[in-house]
C-alpha cells in the first residue's frame, strides 16, 4: 500500500546550522507534498509544500526539494533558531478524479535546535 | 488559530462510556477529516467527509462513528474504547476544488482522549 518513510527520527542541530529531513514515497502517483510543524501541545501547522510539477521551492529559510524519479523529497532549513524546535512531518497526497485528497504522512522528524 | 477548533481538549473515559468529540471549521471548507496520533507513531487518518458524504473510512473499528451532519461540523462517536484508543484526535478541513489537485488541510487543535 502506499508509504511514506521519513529520516531521520531525531535531529539535533546548533543554532545557525542548517537542518535536513528527508522522505521517501512509493505511490508513483503521488503529486502534492506538504510538510506540517507541531510544536509540543500543538496542532501541526503546514510550513511549505510542493507540487509535482516543480523541483523546489523556497520560502525564506526554509526549501523543499522533490525528486519525482526517486521518488523522495526533504525538507531543508537555514539558519536554524531554537524556535525551530519541534516535531516535522512530511505527507504525499495523490488525488484521481471523485475522490478527496488523501494524505500519508511519514514518522515524524524530532528537531532540537541547541542555542 | 481559530479556523479550525475543537471540543473537548482533553476527555478521560471508562472502556463503558459513550462519549462524542466535536469538530468545527469556520473556513468554508467543504471537506473534513478525522486523524489518530498515538506516540511514536504517523498520524492516521480515520475518516473522509466531502460535501456531507463519507468518501474514506480507513479500516476504523466501529466503536469509532463518525457523523457530518454539514459542511462545518463533525462528529466522533465513541463507545466501548479500549486503552489503546488512547490518543491524540486531530480533525482537519480543506476546500476539495478539483479532480487531480489535493488542496491544503488545517489541522484543529486536537482532543487527547485517556481511556481507562
């Protein structure tokens, strides 16, 4: 069925270095990739996605790549700050004709950012 | 914050009890979604409603029953839960446009259900 694997589990990162969580997909179909933020007590919060008809896009410090024939795609952050401290989710959606977008999400990415 | 709430935040409940979980979404959407997040694991997703209509039931057992009675509500009906039941219930809403395009889900604030 389809799958989403999300690495790493845990990510500790110093303030000001870059982060990078990756996911891979298995439904080749799969054409919408959003990436959810949930701080602890919070509900996940979508920080950037992407489309299958484009290899990147950026929104200030933070970049989502897809490579659509490896059928994986991550999420890069810059400049990292301790508020960027939380748990990151990837998703992959595919959506045919009379049915609602079905969202698979990864594990989960535990991100601490150590000032 | 507030396009998306739900009620209540937190319900503890016996494995007898019947209780509901209810979710409200201020943004015109015309689909919702009902999701399990247990520790160390994905979120799930549960359920599907598009335009009032149950388009996904994703293996749930029927002691979860779900109920869309519009666009803006629904509901969680839970009846003789098991301790691993226990979670976080996260509804979400989205606005379903068109064949081929998955459009962005708001997740609501979520219920943590305890189940004894």
């Amino acid at each position: 069925g389809e799958n989403v694997e999300q690495h790493p589990s845990t990510l500790s990162v110093q303030e000001g270095d870059s982060a990078v969580i990756k996911c891979t997909y298995s439904d080749s179909a799969s054409n919408y990739f959003p990436w959810y933020k949930q701080e602890l007590g919070k509900r996940p919060q979508l920080i950037i996605d992407i489309r299958s008809n484009v290899g990147e896009k950026k929104d200030q410090r933070i970049a989502v790549t897809l490579n659509k024939t490896a059928k994986h795609f991550s999420l890069h952050i810059t400049e990292t700050q301790p508020e960027d401290s939380a748990v990151y989710f990837c998703a992959a959606s595919r959506r045919g004709s009379g049915n609602t977008g079905k969202l698979i999400f990864g594990q989960g990415t535990t991100l601490q950012v150590k000032p | 914050e507030t396009g998306v709430t739900q009620t209540p935040r937190h319900l503890v409940m016996g494995m007898t009890n019947k209780k509901s979980l209810k979710c409200e979404q201020h943004l015109g959407h015309n689909a919702m979604y009902w999701y399990k997040q247990s520790a160390k694991k994905p979120l799930e997703l549960m359920f599907v409603y598009n335009f009032k209509e149950q388009t996904e039931n994703n293996s749930v057992p029927s002691r979860f029953s779900p109920e869309c009675p519009n666009s803006s509500h629904l509901f969680l009906h839970l009846h003789t839960l098991q301790p691993e039941d226990s979670a976080l219930y996260l509804c979400a809403s989205s606005q379903d446009r068109s064949a081929g395009y998955t459009d962005t889900q708001y997740f609501g604030p979520g219920t943590r259900l305890t189940v004894l």
